[in-house]
C-alpha cells in the first residue's frame, strides 16, 4: 500500500480497512499504480479511473464511467466531458465491494489504457 501519511491522515481505521479490501478487490483488473495526493488517492492504468476519497468512517469513490450509471448507490453525476462521467458512491462497510461495483471499476479501468 502506498504512504498514507497524506490522504489517510485523517481517516480512521474503518476506511484504511476498506480501501485495503478495495485494492485487494480490484487488483485482478490488471496492474495500476496509486497516486497519492493530498486528500486523495488515484488509482491510474494509463490515466485516473477511480479516485478515493478517505473520510473517518467512510470512502467515496469517484468512478471514471462513459456515461451516467443509474443505480440507487450513485449519489452524484457529473459529466466531466462529451465522453466522460464521473459517478460518486459511498462504501461504507465491506459488503458495499460487491460484483456490480466491480463492475463499474471494470469498465473504468477499460477506458484507461
């Protein structure tokens, strides 16, 4: 796992756990580096598909996506450009890195080569 000194400095131990669990989840996907930055993490194959926004008991995560998804775990959507969605969603505990959030990251990470 990369220095947490910056984005994790403030978040508790529910959501180091999760992101842990998150990048186990995800790791099959292929290889990805992170990019810690000062409130965040990125997750980058050729460019950023998801960013991780540590919270004390939470993560948001922001999903590259090609367009809108629609699905009641999706609190926010912002077109970013002609092409290009960014969809948040909130984990919570460990049940919220399911096969359809996967999904999502599949995709994601599919738009990044």
């Amino acid at each position: 796992m990369a220095n947490q000194r910056d984005a994790f400095a403030v978040s508790g131990p529910v959501s180091r756990q999760l992101y842990k669990r998150l990048l186990d989840a995800i790791n099959p996907l292929g290889e990805f580096r992170e990019e810690m930055k000062k409130t965040s993490v990125h997750l980058v194959r050729g460019s950023a598909f998801a960013g991780i926004h540590p919270r004390k008991q939470h993560l948001l995560l922001t999903i590259k996506a090609k367009k809108p998804i629609r699905n009641a775990r999706v609190f926010k959507t912002e077109q970013v450009s002609k092409n290009r969605w960014h969809v948040e969603v909130k984990l919570a505990t460990e049940k919220d890195i399911d096969g359809v959030l996967l999904g999502w990251l599949r995709d994601a990470y599919d738009l990044c080569p």
